[in-house]
C-alpha cells in the first residue's frame, strides 16, 4: 500500500526564492533515486505559505531518511524551522 505525504509550512520572503532553488535540488534527488515524484504548491490566498505533495511513496521509512537528509543536506533549515513544516500522511 501507498502513502501520500503533505507537507505545509510559512516561507519567509526573503527567502523565498533561495527555499524554492533548493527543494528543486532535493525534488531531484528524490526523482534519481527512488522514483518519487514532488509537486511544490503555493496557497492563493498566503503565497508564503508552500506545500509539498509526495505521492505513491512504498518505502516510508526509506522515503523519510532521504527527505531529511536531503532538507539538511542542501540548507532548507537554514533558511525555514524544522519544526515549522507540519506533514500529514494519507492513504487512499
């Protein structure tokens, strides 16, 4: 069974644009290694504040162990509060 994983959080906006760079970098890893697929949403109405959309994910742990290396690894929380980004994981 797949998990779909929701992750929400504030941006600053003078960080915006460096957050976004990086998650590309961390979306691109995730792609070559383990085939999974993220969309970066940015809410209408607050677009400061940003979701990331992983779908289909088979592995959780494995998933999650590479998502937090690679948050850390390319300086996402230099520049956003660990504990900030809020994840919800859903099955359907």
């Amino acid at each position: 069974m797949s998990t779909s994983y929701f992750i929400y959080y504030p941006v600053k906006g003078e960080h915006a644009s460096a957050v976004e760079a990086r998650l590309r970098g961390v979306h691109s890893t995730l792609l070559m290694q383990l085939g999974v697929k993220a969309k970066l949403v940015k809410n209408v109405d607050d677009p400061l504040l940003w979701m990331e959309i992983y779908d289909n994910i088979v592995g959780m742990s494995v998933f999650e162990q590479l998502l937090e290396q690679q948050l850390a690894d390319n300086g996402i929380f230099d520049l956003l509060a660990r504990d900030e980004r809020k994840t919800g994981r859903f099955r359907y």
